[in-house]
C-alpha cells in the first residue's frame, strides 16, 4: 500500500499489484475504486500537482469532483 496523498478531508491510496487506487472521502465516510481512465487521469493530475505544490485546498476540489463515484461506506473497527 502506498499513501500517495493524504489531507483533512481526503486519502487516495495505490495497492500494489492491482491496478487502481482507492480515493476516500473522510468527511462523508465514503470510499471507491477507481479503475481504468478514471484511475490514469487521477494519477497523472497528483503527478502533476506533485511537480507544482499545490495547496491542499486545491487538491481536494479537484478530487472532490469524484464525489459521485465513491459509492463505498468506510467502516471503523
């Protein structure tokens, strides 16, 4: 597992071997797996925003924009 971004409102997550990441929302509890375009564009936008600094504020808009996607509740044990 490799944190590739974590912040107050937000995690994304890269498993090795497997092909995907996982983006968690950690104010509503929601979570998905994202595969496929979904996953090149996420990837190559925080590769980008690597390179740049961005504020946390502005990572965490542009990754709001896969709210509708992460479909999954987040449960704590």
């Amino acid at each position: 597992m490799n944190v590739m971004y974590n912040s107050e409102n937000y995690c994304v997550v890269e498993f090795s071997g497997r092909h995907g990441i996982e983006l968690v929302d950690k104010i509503t509890g929601r979570a998905g797996f994202l595969e496929g375009a979904v996953e090149v564009k996420i990837r190559a936008s925080m590769a980008d925003f690597a390179a740049r600094e961005p504020s946390a504020e502005s990572v965490d808009e542009f990754l709001g924009c896969y709210d509708a996607l992460l479909t999954n509740s987040v449960a704590l044990h």
